[in-house]
C-alpha cells in the first residue's frame, strides 16, 4: 500500500509526531490539528475504513483510550471528541481506518466549539513532547 499516506507513516517512510504506539496501531499529532493535541489513531494494517469489522476497532481501542487519557491529564483537556470518518462523502480524505481523538477545553466547549477550530493549537513539536513525557 504505498501509495497510502498512513501506510506510509505506519512504515516510517513518512515522519510523523508520534504520541503512541503498539503491536496493532499508532497514533500520531493531526498536522492541521483542530485543537491543541488533536490526534490520529490508525491501526498498522491497511483497512479502508472502520465498517467493515468490530475487530479493526480493537485494534486501535487502546490507542484511543491512551491518547485520550495523555491529552486529559498532560494537557489539560476537560474532554476529547472521537470521531472517525467512512467513505468521501463523510469527509474521508485518506483512505485507511482512522480515528481522531481531539482534546476539547473550557473554553471552546461543545459541538459549535469543535466546528470552530482553535488553528492556533501550538507547536506540534511541543505538544508530542509534552504528551509523550
């Protein structure tokens, strides 16, 4: 699958700022980040989207979990939105199963807050260092 941006960056062809990792996904900083911390969990195989099985969820649950928690207690996120995206229509632009978690703070609150991104959301590099210590 190379020409899939995520396989690339599950391969390491493609630099990334990666916040977890294990056996079956990663997750790395979003590079047009909604919020501070927002995060993409993909799991390390190729799968177009996350309808066609429980088990692709299962594989990238932990991640979620664990970036959630990092962007709650590193952070200081009050909350996170997860979501992910099936086919084109739905706003997929890369075509492998991903998840975004994006930490969601006082101030900005809600789904209005979400729709209103915070495009000042720090230095990328910062915010992996900060959640990976």
């Amino acid at each position: 699958m190379s020409e899939c941006l995520f396989c690339g960056i599950v391969a390491g062809e493609i630099p990334s700022r990666q916040v977890y990792s294990d056996d079956d996904a990663i997750a790395f900083l979003d590079i047009a980040p909604l919020h501070r911390g927002h995060s993409v969990i993909v799991p390390r195989d190729h799968v177009l989207d996350g309808t066609a099985s429980p088990a692709d969820w299962a594989k990238v649950a932990p991640g979620i979990v664990a970036v959630s928690q990092a962007a709650k207690a590193k952070l200081g996120a009050s909350g996170v939105n997860i979501l992910s995206n099936a086919g084109a229509v739905s706003g997929q632009s890369v075509f492998h199963f991903h998840v975004h978690v994006i930490p969601r703070y006082d101030d900005n609150p809600g789904m209005e807050g979400l729709l209103k991104a915070d495009r000042t959301a720090g230095d990328l590099d910062e915010v992996q260092r900060i959640m990976t210590a």
